[in-house]
C-alpha cells in the first residue's frame, strides 16, 4: 500500500525543517522524503493541510496496559511484590493491549511505548517495546526483551519492610542486586565451561537466563534511581559487573552530571509532572534534562504512566524547554533519542528514507497546549485521521 503525504512542513528530526515538503510511505516504510511534490501513481494521497508532520513520538518507561486504567488492583499488573528478586517474570504477559492507556497514547501521538514493570522490586522482570495498534500484543510488540527492570532507592524498602523480609535499607537492595548477578555469572559460567556435556549444565533457570543476557550486555539493566546516592549506587554496580544501565527517573541527575556523563550511561527522566509524594522527589526540578544536556548526557524524557496520563508526554518536555532545554532537544528526547536508548533508532525516531512510517500530523506546537494530533500513521496505516 502507498500513501502519499503532501502539502506538510516536515519535521525530520535528523536533519532539518522542510517548510513545504512530501513524504511518500510504501509498505510500511517511508520511501520517499522530498522538499516539495513528488510522482508517483497508485496512491492514497493525504493533503496535509500546511500542517506539522513529526514522527511518532516514543515514551522510553512507562506501565501502560500493565497497569490498567480505572481497575484498581484488579487491573495491576506491574509488580509481583512478594520477592523482591524476580528476574522471571516478563511485561508482555500482563500488558492488555485493549487498556484505555494504550488507545490515550495513539490519540495523542505516541506511537511506540516501552513498557516495564514496576520498582516494588530490586529486580522486576523485563520490559518490552510495543506500538499502540492492534488488539494482540504479540503482533504489536517491537522488541522483547528490551532491558531488566531494576531498582534502587524507597520503593523496595517501604514494600519489604511491611512484610518484614529484606530488603529494609540501601544496603540490602544493593546486596540483593549483586547477589542476583553474581550467581547469574557463576551459572553462565557453568553453563559455558560445560557447553559439550550436557548432563553437567545446570537447570534451565528462566531468570538466571535473563541476567545473563545483562552480564553480556545483549540488554541493559534498567535501573530505577531518583536520589543521586542511588544514581551513583547504580553506577557503582554496573560498573563492577561490566553492564550496561539506563538510568530511569534520574531525579536528581542535576546534581551529579558531571558523574553521569562519565559514566556515558544514557538516562530517562521523569516523571516531573507531579507533586513531591516521597523524600527522594524533594529536589525534583524541570531544569534535570537542561542541565543533563549541558554535559553531553543522552537523555530521553518519559511519563511513567499512569503517573502521568501518557498523552500528556509532549507537555512535559514543553515544560523542561520552558526550563532551559532547547526545543529541537526537546523533541530529540522524544523520538530519535529515546529511539537510541531503546536500541531502536535504525527503525525509529526521525523521518527517514527506510524507517517505520509512524507519522504524526499535528495542529499547533506539539509541545504547548494548543498542540493537537490529528493524523496518526502507525507502520504505514492510518490509525487516526481527524483532518475532515
């Protein structure tokens, strides 16, 4: 199928603004991107009114349709908060593709959402990367897995020291987490020495399995760390076991960037959105991502929704720009670098000849208020189409 946009000012994100352009999308790709009109027969043409084309932006952490809307526990499926070690578990089995979350993130154009489980635990399961359109998961999922989800600071301590178990400080959550990898490593290791004799390996173990494709970096750790003692705790760690990390939240990743960026670990920041509802959110400030920017980290920008509504992800990169973050930034930590943090910009988070055709036509800046979707392209077909 081909779908020709015309008349459109195009954002391509990686390189420039084509202030009256083209874009020609073929079988789910875009095959074309021209300043002014282009040729070609047999397609579905969209005039695009003088309107914004972006692409699809990309939410780099959130539970959408792992935590589902308006169903209390019922619809929570996002932390397995009875051991605070489970590296077993897996996203894409509890995400109910059919949530009001997922169509609110189409609606506002967010075209691909990482979903992760939630930081009840030192280690969570993994996450995924989906595109909000369809009804089964397993066709729309983009990537899996994408990173194991861990965490640092308050949320482990407060669920554990309710049921009286470890871990209750710092210390723990941190020793729990070495422990996890460590005897990941000794059963790769195992594994390995004994590749060509079969009856000496050990167990399958599912979530030994996962940890290993951390130790040998097929995917990052996904650390959830808001105070800068537990950025540096995670830094710490994956250091000493030669992993990659994103750090997720980064909270206070303003007042250590300079360690940030010499640890080159990219991170994704948020949710800022909101009120100051625990002690390790008391220096939360809209100015993170600007100072972040300042000493050359790699950042995206996230809701955690539903802590914020997913659809609301544009406005909060508004108000870090508002704070100091050049705008082009911006819209950088919500496409091509969240697309690089997630390991998938050959395929998103620019508009480029050969990437997914996931296309946002917007009304009005796509940061403010006034901004509003009204042609959605998720891989080349029309999700939504309000330019009647």
């Amino acid at each position: 199928m081909k779908v020709l946009i015309t008349n459109v000012k195009v954002y391509t994100v990686s390189h420039g603004v084509i202030e009256r352009g083209s874009v020609l999308v073929e079988n789910g790709k875009i095959s074309q991107v021209s300043a002014g009109d282009i040729q070609v027969e047999g397609a579905n043409v969209v005039d695009g009114k003088g309107l914004l084309l972006m692409p699809g932006f990309i939410d780099a952490h959130t539970h959408v349709g792992i935590s589902e809307e308006g169903f209390g526990w019922e619809g929570s499926d996002y932390n397995e908060w009875v051991d605070p070690v489970t590296p077993y578990l897996r996203a894409i089995d509890g995400i109910n593709p059919m949530e009001q979350g997922v169509k609110d993130a189409l609606e506002g154009g967010i075209t691909t959402i990482c979903a992760a489980p939630g930081s009840a635990n030192v280690i969570g399961g993994t996450a995924c990367v989906f595109k909000p359109f369809g009804k089964v998961i397993d066709k729309m999922v983009i990537k899996d897995p994408v990173a194991l989800k861990a965490a640092t600071g308050e949320n482990p301590k407060r669920v554990y020291r309710d049921m009286k178990k470890s871990p209750v400080t710092r210390m723990a959550t941190a020793s729990l987490m070495r422990q996890a990898l460590l005897k990941a490593k000794s059963y790769m290791e195992k594994k390995e020495k004994y590749a060509n004799e079969p009856e000496k390996q050990p167990d399958f173990d599912l979530g030994m399995e996962h940890l290993c494709m951390v130790l040998r970096k097929e995917i990052p750790m996904k650390i959830h760390a808001h105070r800068a003692d537990d950025i540096l705790t995670a830094i710490r760690i994956a250091r000493e076991f030669d992993i990659n990390i994103t750090i997720d939240h980064c909270t206070e990743g303003h007042l250590v960037p300079e360690e940030i960026a010499e640890s080159k670990f990219p991170c994704i920041v948020g949710p800022n959105l909101t009120n100051r509802s625990k002690v390790e959110l008391m220096n939360k400030s809209f100015e993170t991502p600007a100072v972040l920017h300042k000493h050359g980290v790699l950042f995206a920008i996230m809701t955690d929704h539903p802590v914020i509504p997913i659809q609301f992800l544009p406005l909060t990169v508004g108000l870090a720009v508002k704070y100091g973050l050049p705008y082009d930034e911006g819209i950088k930590a919500i496409t091509i670098n969240a697309a690089k943090i997630l390991g998938l910009d050959e395929r998103l988070g620019s508009i480029d000849q050969g990437k997914d055709a996931d296309l946002v036509l917007w009304e009005g800046d796509p940061l403010s208020v006034d901004g509003k979707p009204k042609f959605v392209m998720v891989n080349g077909q029309i999700a939504v189409n309000k330019l009647q």
